[in-house]
C-alpha cells in the first residue's frame, strides 16, 4: 500500500516492511526543500506504525541512490537562511531518520555522494550494489558536509574515513567500502533491494520490543540521542508501574495518592 506525501518521497507499506524511495531519478535522486519535509513526515508516518518491523530506503534506479541536496535548492540562499532552515531542516529530517524505533537498511542502489551519504548513514545496515561509489565532495564545491557529514559520520564510520573523504576528496568503490566499513554488504548489480528485504524478513521475526529498545541503546551508547533514549526507557519503566496505576486510581477517584497501597487489578 502506498501512502505518499509527496510523490518524490514513496512510501510503500507492505507490513512487516516499509519501503521508502527517494524517487528524482532526473536530478540524481537529490533533495529539495520540500523533500526534505516530505521526509521528515514520512519518518513520523512509520514511527506510528506497529505493524512494521523493518524499513528498507532506496533510491529510484539510475545514476545515484542520492545526490543529496539540490544544489539549485540551496546555493542561491541567504547565508542565515541556509543555516536556520536548510541546515537545520534537513538535520531535523535525518535525525528522525537515524532515530525510527524500527531498524532501516539502506539499499546504495547508485552512488552515494555528499548528503547521499549523509541519507545512508541514517541507516542501521547499509548494502551497496557493486558498481556503486560513496564519497564526500563537498569541500571541492567550498561547502561542508552539512547534514552530520561531520558529525553521525564520524561516528558511524570513525573520524580518519571520514577525513579521508571529506578532506581529501577520496572516493570508494563498493568493494572498497565494504572493507573499511562504510557498508555491510555488497549486492550485484539490481540485486540489493531483494536482499534487503531478506534481511527485513529475518529482523520481523524478532522481538519488537527487543529490538526497539536494543536499537535505542546502541543509539543511546554511540552519542545519538542520549536524552531521548534515557527518558524513554525511564519512561516505559514508569508506565509499567504499580506506582503509576495507583497514582491514576488517586486522579481519577479524587483522593490522595498511597504508594504503599496496592493497586487493584
């Protein structure tokens, strides 16, 4: 079932499996503003879904899984105006991406350049197709990597890879990839998405809850969201208690809260 907010962002659910496909094969799958935004709703509209257990994002077929941000988008804004909204934005949008409950494969169906990379590295598990190149141009167009290029990156893939890529202009072959850790997997050539949805079907069959709050733990160790994640496990601990169901039972009864008291079934 489809469920699109903007056609240039698809997404498709077929529970335990979404799929989300940045399609603007024309202009190298690369964003605009209002993808960006369409993104962000697409991440909100998955987050609220209990049926799904795995989410896969690709890129419609051609030269680039995604280009990054159109740079006919960007280049002609107000040096304030690109930090507060085209910066700001599209972390907000990648943040909800790396931060989905359910776990996402990234499918590198073309090359991965700049905030293409910036896209996949939101993902938990990466599969480039063979002939795929990954790299971080920015700095040959005197920019930065702007949508945590510097930042879950480094994280992600360590801070000498990414020096490497965004300081040094290096570009890497799938292969290549794969042995410094950029990806996990290489696919043939028309082969990833079907090996990503393989890999979706194995994680559906283990304990969601498990494995939301096991993703939010690895998140929460790596640096990603440590407030958030502390909280909401605080949190689901709290909701499960014998103390908050005898703090609503005092709410609702207009009475004093007994916390030595215990709760009726």
């Amino acid at each position: 079932m489809s469920d699109q907010c903007d056609p240039r962002i698809r997404l498709e659910f077929d529970a335990p499996v979404a799929v989300l496909t940045v399609s603007r094969a024309d202009k190298l799958n690369a964003l605009d503003a209002a993808m960006v935004e369409a993104l962000a709703d697409a991440c909100r509209r998955i987050e609220r879904r209990d049926d799904i257990r795995a989410v896969i994002l690709t890129g419609a077929e051609g030269k680039a899984f995604s280009a990054g941000g159109d740079i006919e988008a960007w280049s002609g804004e107000p040096p304030e105006d690109f930090g507060r909204f085209w910066v700001r934005e599209g972390h907000e949008a990648f943040d909800r991406l790396a931060r989905l409950r359910q776990p996402v494969i990234a499918v590198l169906n073309g090359h991965a350049l700049g905030g293409g990379l910036e896209l996949a590295a939101c993902a938990d598990l990466r599969i480039a197709e063979v002939h795929v190149k990954i790299g971080q141009p920015e700095t040959g167009l005197g920019i930065i990597p702007g949508w945590s290029g510097t930042q879950r990156a480094v994280r992600r893939f360590g801070s000498q890879l990414v020096r490497r890529m965004a300081l040094f202009g290096e570009v890497f072959a799938a292969e290549e990839a794969l042995r410094l850790g950029l990806v996990d997997q290489v696919a043939e050539e028309g082969e990833g998405l079907s090996m990503a949805r393989a890999i979706a079907s194995t994680v559906a069959k283990r304990g969601p809850l498990a494995t939301e709050t096991t993703k939010m733990l690895v998140n929460m160790a790596e640096g990603e969201e440590v407030g958030r994640v502390g909280e909401a496990l605080a949190g689901m601990l709290a909701a499960n208690s014998a103390e908050l169901r005898e703090g609503i039972s005092a709410f609702r009864e207009k009475r004093p809260a007994d916390f030595g008291k215990k709760p009726k079934d």
